[in-house]
C-alpha cells in the first residue's frame, strides 16, 4: 500500500534530519568533540547557529518521529503492549524531542547545575525522562510482536536494542563528567535510530 511507503518515509526523513543536525551542529563549533560534549551543546542557548540548528532540525526530526510512531502504532497493532510502547516512543522520544529543542539548554549544558534557567530545567528533566522511558518502550514492543511469527526477528531486535540502551544509559547517568559522554550518549541515540529505522523498513515491506 502506498500508505505504509508514506509512514517508513516519515520514520527515516525523522532519523536523518536528527542525525544530520547532530553531526553537523558539532563541526560549527569550533574545538568541539564528539567523544566528551554533549548533542544539545551543539544547538545550546548560546549558540550562533542554535536556532536554526532547532528550527530546522530538531524541532521538525522530533515531530516527525512522534508522527512515525503513532502512525506505526496503528500498523503493529496485534497487542496491547505493542500499542503501549509505540505510544511510550511517540511520546518519550518524539515529543521529547520536540521539547528539548524549545527549551535548550544553557551554555555547555550546565552539567553542574549552576543557578540553572527554566528552559535548563525543562530540557534536563524531558532528556532524563527520554532516557528512562524510551528503552522501556521499545522492550515492551518486543514483548508485544512475541506471539507474532513474521515478527519474530523484529521482535528480538527490540528487547536487544532495548537492554543494551539501558546499559549505555546506565554508564551516561553515572558519571555526567566523564571524558565519553557524548559517545555514551550518541551510542544511546544511534540505537534509537536504528530501531525506528527497523520498524519502518518492515512497514515498507509490507506494502509490497
């Protein structure tokens, strides 16, 4: 069906343009790394190419996303915890994304919290919330495509991408000063986009 080529569109178009303001956002500035900073130091409050970087890249990947997932939500519905975690993902992840490129962080991301901004506070309290949520939603839809046969592998995929976030994650939130944030956090983000990039080739397929 056409529609289901529609909705893997949405889903990957929403990956890539997250990804591409990612990576791009790093190399407008100057002695940044991608090991050690954080993603939302590259679109950061202070920033002088912050806004555009959420304006057109961000904000549109994170709606995008939730779009895919809600849609994708109607195509996996076979149970009721499949329903549940693509919900959680639209939500957690989509929407969330939305948010944090609204309310961006301070400059450098105020790790130590330092007499922090509302828009500090809201980016941090939704990334925390994504990073909880969202691995939990993606297992649940795991556990959902279970009874389904031609889901089998897809199903596998889910509850692995899901615990070895949660892992990412877990060294992430340890240790906030460490010399690998930023690559704990792009591994976290890049297993993300590989999951919805999973879904959507399968509803791609199914059209056929």
């Amino acid at each position: 069906m056409k529609f289901n080529k529609i909705v893997s569109f949405i889903g990957i178009f929403g990956v890539v343009l997250f990804a591409i303001s990612s990576i791009v956002g790093g190399f407008l500035i100057e002695n940044y790394s991608i090991a050690s900073q954080l993603i939302s130091e590259t679109y950061a409050i202070d920033t002088e190419y912050g806004f555009v970087l959420r304006t057109y890249g961000i904000i549109p990947s994170g709606g995008l996303i939730s779009f895919f997932c809600f849609l994708a939500l109607r195509h996996f519905k076979n149970s009721k915890l499949t329903r549940i975690g693509f919900l959680g993902l639209g939500i957690f992840y989509g929407i969330a994304t939305v948010i944090v490129g609204i309310f961006p962080c301070d400059s450098g991301c105020n790790i130590e919290f330092i007499d922090p901004s509302i828009s500090q506070l809201i980016h941090t309290l939704t990334g925390l919330l994504t990073y909880i949520f969202v691995p939990i939603s993606i297992i649940i839809i795991g556990l959902g495509l279970r009874n389904v046969n031609s889901y089998s592998k897809l199903s596998t995929k889910a509850i692995l991408y899901g615990i070895v976030s949660i892992l990412f994650i877990a060294l992430f939130l340890s240790n906030p000063s460490s010399g690998f944030i930023g690559f704990y956090q792009r591994f976290i983000e890049f297993v993300f986009i590989i999951w919805i990039v999973n879904c959507a080739i399968v509803i791609k397929n199914e059209s056929n």
